[in-house]
C-alpha cells in the first residue's frame, strides 16, 4: 500500500511524457470525449432552458386558471364530432354564482378579422369577453385601462390592443384615444396590454385585440343568442384547483341535462395539465439529444482505446526494456491506464470550456435562459475520467501481459 503514491506518481510522468511526445495525436483523440461531454452539458442547459420558458408560458396563461371547452356529445353510443355542444353565457354566470371555489369567470368568443388604423392595417385574432378576463389571465394594460361596466351593457365600441398589432398599426406612438376600423365600425382604443410573449402552443399572445363581448356579438361575429366559444374561470387558490375543477363538472353536466352514463360534452383544461404535456414533450426531445450525446462520448471512448492500443503496439519494446530491467506488469498497467484517463480528463476539461461558451452563446442566439448545470459539468467530468478508465483498461492490461524476452525481440 506504501508503494502505491510512488507507483502513481511515476505513472503520472511517465503518461504525460508520452502525451509530450505526440500532442497532434493527443488533441485528435481528445477530441471525441470533447464533443461528447459538451453535447452532454448543452443538452441538459438546454432542456432546462426550454422547461423554463414553457413553464413560463404557461403560468403566463393565467392565475389558477381553467379552461372550459365544448365537444362533441355522445347520445346513443353516437359521437357527432361536427356538432360539439354549445357553452353559453348563462353556463358562465352558473358557474360564478354557483361554485364557492372559482373566483372569476370569463366567457370568450373569438374572431379573426381585418384592423385598419390611419396609416396600416393587420390582420389578428379579436377576443370578445368580459372584464373578469383580466383577472384570470393576470393580464393588465400598461398604457390606459380597461372598459368600465357599463360598456359591456350598452355594447359600447372599445377595445384594448396588444404590443404587437400596436406596432403594426401605430408603431411606437401612443394608442390611447384613438380609433381603429374593424369591418364597417370604428372602435376606439381605450388600453394598451402588457407584453405577453409567445403562448405555450407557440403563437404570439400579443396578436390580439381584446374587446366587450357584447360588442363583438352585436358588431362583428353573429352567433345564437348567448352562445361563447370557451369559458375561462379561476380558482381562488392554487390548491383549490381541484375543487373548482370538480364544482365546474358538475354544474355544467347539471346545466346541460347530462345523464350518469353519458360523457360530458365539454373538456375542462387545467394549466397543470398543459405543463404535463409540455413537460413530456420536452422531456421526450431531452432524452433523445442526451442519447445523441452519450454516443457520441461513446465513440469517443472507442478513439481513445484504439489509440492506445496503436501506442502499445509502437512502444512494445520499450515496455519490454521496463519490464527487464524490474518494472512489474501493474507499473505498466498503471503507466497506460494513467495515460487513457490524462487523454480522456484533458477531453473533458476542453469540452466543459465549450460547453461554458456554447451555452452563453446559444443563450443569446435562442433568447433562452441557459445556465451552466454544476451538476451536469461535474458529471461530465466524472464521466470523462470513467470513460478514460473503461476503455484504456484492454490496451493497458494488454501492455502488462506482454513477455519481456518477445517484447525485446520486437522491431
């Protein structure tokens, strides 16, 4: 146990020597284990970024919040899929009065259309809802405000625009006051919304004109009477979610005369289920490019045992003269054992400095909050060491079997 610091040590000297010896051959066999250890750290930066973001998005959605929508009924073992069943406004005043665990309740009927100000048009999505919409979307103007009561009862024209039809109809300039064209009626513009971002589903939340929906009924999309698209509620805590989501059921299966053994004909989407499937989605592509980069360091490690082997063989007489004049086959097998693992270590290091600048650029060019894992760097480097001993292991024990008196005769 004694001669164990020793028998490293010179191990040590003797690997770094021969790496001394051969640096183009060294860097070229380093070179597999640095692509596979920074794919390794940019794909977990990289999928925590996305989980960042994506749960970002979602939480954008909403405070709490749950989105009802119609399907199709089933009556008689038959699904119509072309006639889904109606949500009206009558459901969205039940389920306000109703249910002691929704706090606010929004109805929302949506259109597209064509905007026209003084000097551009647009084309964007119009939202047609109530004033309980800014509530559950946690979505205030920055510039302005929102319609008072009394418009939605006299169906008054106004509406609220976000940044980006803002910017396509009046660039920077101040909105407020004044008026935009939608079909044949001028409304006017009485807020400016935050800035929202991109939804979880990949559109701009910031393409959007949001107005009374009254108006929109009375002014732009005709619809039976009380008839709305979704219904968008809130609970009045995150742990009533639940609650709000099994009261909202029961209502509406009441409201809409539903039987015991019939299925609903809506869908209630809570905001966790949305980060369930998105946290799948991404999960799903993370595993895919961490197993891109474990062959990869795979392929790596191969390099590094093939280069090994290709040193034994060009230094087999030399390892004969170490073992003739008194070097024992575990001084050798720690001397190219020690030797893969400097290859592979010096990989490592080279790739955790790639990936620490990949990932601050690709921060940049993705608009991505990517930060270096400390956990994945170290586990790279772990790894790299690992890989280093698992695929040196052959050719250094093949180096420490070989027969002094045939090493020596070898030419």
């Amino acid at each position: 146990m004694s001669e164990l610091p020793g028998l490293v040590f010179t191990a040590i000297i003797l690997a770094f020597s021969s790496i001394r010896r051969r640096p183009v051959r060294a860097l070229l066999t380093s070179l597999g284990i640095l692509v596979g250890i920074a794919a390794v750290t940019v794909v977990v930066a990289l999928g925590q970024g996305a989980s960042e973001v994506v749960g970002g998005a979602i939480d954008a959605l909403g405070t709490n919040a749950l989105l009802i929508e119609p399907r199709a009924s089933a009556r008689s073992g038959v699904r119509d899929a072309d006639k889904p069943a109606d949500l009206t406004e009558d459901d969205a005043t039940a389920l306000r009065t109703e249910a002691p665990s929704i706090r606010e309740v929004a109805p929302l009927l949506m259109s597209a259309q064509q905007v026209v100000s003084e000097r551009a048009n647009a084309a964007t999505g119009i939202v047609g809802t109530t004033r309980d919409f800014f509530a559950v979307r946690a979505w205030l103007p920055v510039l302005g405000g929102i319609w008072n009561a009394s418009a939605e009862q006299t169906r008054e024209r106004v509406c609220l625009l976000g940044q980006t039809v803002r910017d396509e109809l009046f660039g920077p300039e101040d909105p407020i006051g004044r008026n935009v064209r939608i079909g044949r009626f001028p409304f006017k513009v009485v807020g400016l919304l935050a800035k929202k971002g991109e939804s979880p589903f990949g559109g701009d939340q910031d393409d959007v004109i949001v107005m009374p929906l009254s108006t929109l009924q009375a002014k732009l999309v005709r619809t039976r009477p009380g008839q709305v698209q979704s219904i968008l509620v809130s609970a009045r805590a995150s742990d009533s979610v639940d609650a709000a989501e099994r009261e909202a059921t029961e209502i509406l299966r009441q409201r809409h005369r539903l039987l015991e053994d019939v299925p609903n004909d809506f869908e209630v989407h809570s905001q966790a289920e949305f980060k369930r499937a998105q946290t799948a989605i991404v999960g799903v592509l993370e595993l895919l490019l961490f197993c891109i980069a474990a062959v990869s360091l795979a392929v790596g490690g191969i390099g590094v045992m093939n280069i090994m082997l290709v040193s034994v063989a060009e230094r087999t007489r030399e390892i004969g003269i170490r073992l003739a004049i008194g070097a024992r086959a575990a001084d050798v097998l720690a001397q190219f054992l020690v030797e893969a693992v400097a290859l592979t270590a010096l990989g490592g290091v080279a790739g955790a400095l790639t990936a620490v600048v990949a990932i601050a650029v690709l921060g940049k060019v993705l608009e991505l909050p990517m930060h270096v894992s400390p956990i994945a760097l170290g586990a790279g480097l772990v790894t790299s060491a690992i890989t280093g001993i698992v695929f040196g292991f052959f050719p250094a024990r093949r180096a420490a079997e070989l027969d002094p008196i045939d090493a020596l005769r070898t030419e």
